[in-house]
C-alpha cells in the first residue's frame, strides 16, 4: 500500500487542481472516525454512533482539508499573499499552509474573542495578524473588501476551493464505513462545513460509490442562531467561539443540505454544548473544543424530543463531526474544575491525597 500522503493526492479525482498544482500538504485529513459505544448507548440499542476526530489534523481542526486545497490553488495562480478573517482555526491553518507555500498570510480576527492556542499559532506560523474592534462578520466583510482591492486571494470558506476541499471528509466515513451514514451530525458557524459534506456525500451518491445518502443534522449555538431564528443575528455570543457568527457566509448552503437531504437545523444552549464537551473527554476520552461538541450536543437533544422515535430501521447509523481539538481552548477546559490538590513530596501523603 502507498503511504498516505494528504487529502489532494488521496481524493484527486474528486477535486479541481491539474498535474500543473503545486501540492502544498501537511498530510492533512485521514483522521480516525471512532466508535463511541456510550453516545449510541444514549441514544439507544438500536444505535452506533461515530465520530471523526478532526482535531488530529496538522492545524488541529478540520480548516486544513479546505486549506490544503486553496493555498495550493493560490500557489498555482502566483497570489502574492492570502488574507482571511478567523474565529480561530482559519487563521492557524491558512497561516500554517501559508507558511509551506511561502506565501505571506494576513489574518482579521475579532479582539479578545479567540481561544488561546488558535492565535498562538497564527502567531507563531507568522502570520500579519490584526485583531479588529468588532465581531466575526465585521471581520469577514473586511477581509472581502480587501481582497477585491488588493492582490491577496481570500481563503475564507466563501472561496470554493476551501468547500472542495473540506468535502473529502465525507467521503473518507464512506471509505470507511463501507456505506454511507444514515445521519451526519455537525455543528454550524459559517455553514462551510455543511455545505462541504452535503456536496461530499452528493457526489459519492453520484458516482454510486454508495447507495444512500445521510439526513444531516446541523446545530448552532443558541445565541449564534441565525440559520435557526431566520435571520441574522447581530451580537452573536456563545462559549462556543467557533461557531459565535450571526450571518454565516454559506447560508444558503445550510438550507440547501436540510432540505435535499431531509435533515434538520437547530440550536443547542451552551450548558448542553459543555455537558457534550464534558461526557466526550470524561467517558470516550476524547477531548475536542466546545464548538465541536455541538454535534454531539445536538443529537442528545434531539433523542430525548422523540425525533428518532419516527424514523424506522434496526441498525442506525450516525457519523457526528468532531471539528477542532480541545488543546485549542484550555482555558475552558479548567474553568470549571477544581485545580489538583498539593501534598508534601511524600509517598503516603500522595497516595492519601489519591484516595487509594
Ligand atoms: C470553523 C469551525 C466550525 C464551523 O464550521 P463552519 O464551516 O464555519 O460552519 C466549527 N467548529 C470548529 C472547531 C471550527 O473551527
């Protein structure tokens, strides 16, 4: 078997670059879709839910299958720099990719609204990072504006390479899976990633490599709901940064996906998002950020209204995307929880303080 060498050379059929593309890889994507045996066993016997660990990409967020492709395309094109506006993960995986290309990399962030370890990388990746006086949309519309002003080639995800890219995850949980999921669980910022799996799966579909397609199952923050409440939200706030945008980029994407593939849209609070983010590390031991734990949030949610009740089946399957890894954001992580106890450097005294 050849090695596993990133999501461009795995899936080139699928995606728009030539022989001329200039490959620019951090040997992104590949990442595991896990079993969890205590999220089926919540929502039910009848139930096995999987989940993919974005966070194990390069950057540690799904952003790098998107990027892998846009900055080898604006390689290609001889772009002169790359500008985006970030909650976070854009701006450490276009800065990281940015890096290998040699290409200069400009970042619009939100001021004091992005996790710890996301502006430690754009940072230390060497990216011209500017932190603006507003929110991610403020950001976003600026970055646009730049881009159409000045030589530098935007690598939001309103920029189609990032979406091509992105799409490869679906069809890396069919590869595995045999079959594609009767469900696909995600959370919702800009609606990129939605958009990206949906055209995923479509495709797959197309080229009957599978034989169905998922219902997907898309969830905001309540208080980042715009998608939800049907129209843009002004002051977005949620814990989850990630997904804190109130007039997503892709919208119409979202809408299109609920709709083609008979799934749904909702929000989910911050308190069900945390007991997620809480029930992933403490019981599967795997550790993601808070907006990542939306999709899992979500379908716990939506299993106690009764929504699987109706649909009928005695194997279901569901694939929940786990976008971004918890390191990104330990300041969450301990907020909450009491720091360990400091004893003398004394055996029994540690073995005491264990409780053993
Ligand atoms: C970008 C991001 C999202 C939201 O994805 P969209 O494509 O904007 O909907 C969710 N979680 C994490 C960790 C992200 O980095």
């Amino acid at each position: 078997m050849k090695p596993y060498t990133g999501v461009i050379p795995r899936y080139r059929e699928f995606l728009p670059v030539t022989k001329k593309t200039p490959v620019i890889s951090l040997q992104e994507g590949n990442t595991p879709l896990i079993f969890s045996s205590r999220i089926s066993a919540l929502l039910g016997t009848r139930f096995r839910v999987y989940l993919k660990y974005e966070g194990l990409n390069p950057t540690g967020s799904f952003k790098d299958r998107g990027m892998t492709v846009a900055i080898s395309k604006a390689k290609e094109q001889g772009a002169k720099a790359v500008i985006c506006a970030s909650t976070g993960n854009t701006s450490a995986s276009a800065a990281a990719y940015g890096a290998r290309a040699g290409i200069p990399c400009i970042v619009v962030i939100p001021e004091g609204a992005i996790a710890m370890g996301k502006l430690a990388q754009a940072l230390i990746y060497r990216a011209k990072v500017i932190a603006v006086k507003g929110n991610f949309d403020d950001a976003l519309r600026i970055v646009r504006e730049i881009s159409s002003q000045y030589p530098a080639v935007l690598v939001n995800s309103i920029n189609p390479f990032r979406i091509e890219g992105q799409k490869t995850a679906s069809f890396e949980i069919c590869d595995f899976l045999g079959t594609a999921p009767h469900f696909h669980s995600l959370p919702v910022g800009n609606a990129g990633n939605i958009t990206a799996y949906w055209k995923g799966y479509k495709e797959y579909y197309s080229q009957r490599k599978i034989s169905h397609l998922p219902r997907m199952l898309g969830f905001q923050a309540h208080g980042a709901s715009p998608i939800v409440r049907g129209a843009p939200v002004k002051k977005p706030e949620t814990v989850a940064t990630a997904i804190r945008i109130g007039n997503p980029a892709s919208w119409q994407g979202a809408l299109d996906a609920r709709e083609e593939s008979q799934g749904l849209i909702q929000s989910v609070t911050d308190q069900e998002i945390l007991a997620a983010y809480e029930i992933l590390a403490h019981q599967e031991g795997v550790f993601v950020e808070p907006a990542s734990a939306a999709s899992v949030a979500g379908l716990l949610k939506i299993s106690k209204q009764g929504y699987f009740e109706q649909i009928a089946g005695k194997e279901i399957t569901v694939s929940c995307t786990l976008t971004g890894h918890g390191l990104k954001d330990p300041q969450i992580a301990i907020k909450n929880i009491q720091p360990p106890p400091v004893v003398a450097a004394e055996t029994e005294r540690v073995a005491a303080a264990a409780g053993i």
